[in-house]
C-alpha cells in the first residue's frame, strides 16, 4: 500500500503577511560543519525535493561556506523555476573572514548587495542579524540600513 502523500502546513511569519511553510529547511550543513561537503548536484537535487513535497521555507547565511552555501541555494532556485515556490531567509553579521561582528550600515548594505548576488535573486524574503553587534545600537542597523531595503525591494 502506498504511502498518502504529506501536505506541508503553512503559516504566517511576522506581521508583514509572510506565509511559510511550517516546516524550514536550515541549509547551513550543506556546505559546512557537518563532515565533508556534499555534491552539488546530490544538495540541488534535495532542494528541489524538499520544495516538490511542500518544505519552501530556505535559511541560509553568508558565513556558511562562507559564500557557498548562498551560492548553492542560487544554483538550486535557477533550476526547474524554484524561485517562486520558496521563501528565502538569510542572515548577515557575522563576517566571515575573521568571525567578527558587524552590523554597521556599510557593513550590512555590502553583506545584503554580496547575498542577492550570490543567490541569483532580486528580493530576500527575510534578511536578518545573525549576530548582534554590540556596538552599534540595532536601532541604527534597522532604521538606517534595512527599512531603505525593504523599500527598494531587496
């Protein structure tokens, strides 16, 4: 007897309207920290499965890898027209160079810039502090920072 087929639940994600699905995918393993890397191939081919059974909620960061990681997921959301069954999330602060912290608006504008590009996107569902830079005061980082984003659309 076969199995009867899983439906994803999906809710709303904040205040904004967002609806993900209920169930995410954290990618980070992909690339990184979890024994040696994957194929690419074998990782694109997961995240289309994940997406064909109803997972369309992607994380991600700027560290994993650091970079490859975005870079995956932008090879896997321009195959086989991905892009507009997910919701993607990625993260900035931690600099990957040295493991610092940063959350300067310079530092976030370039790390948002470095991510759409990598992703092969035009928007970011949801970008998001990673870590919190203790010196700059967060007010800093949203007001002056992501609030231009999202009224760019990025």
């Amino acid at each position: 007897m076969a199995a009867a087929p899983v439906t994803v639940p999906r809710m709303k994600l904040g205040s904004q309207g967002l609806e993900v699905s209920a169930q995410g995918l954290g990618c980070m393993g992909m690339s990184m920290a979890h024994g040696e890397r994957k194929p690419e191939a074998d990782m694109v081919a997961l995240l289309h499965h994940a997406v064909a059974a109803g997972v369309t909620f992607l994380d991600t960061s700027d560290v994993y890898g650091p970079h490859t990681n975005e870079a995956l997921l932008g090879t896997a959301l321009q195959a086989g027209e991905v892009r507009g069954k997910v919701q993607l999330a990625t993260k900035f602060g931690i600099t990957p160079d040295v493991r610092g912290v940063r959350g300067d608006p310079a530092y976030v504008r370039a790390a948002c810039e470095g991510s759409l590009r990598r992703l092969g996107v035009s928007c970011i569902d949801l970008y998001y502090q990673h870590r919190i830079d203790t010196t700059v005061p967060v007010e800093v980082t949203v007001s002056s920072v992501t609030l231009p984003l999202v009224a760019a659309a990025r």
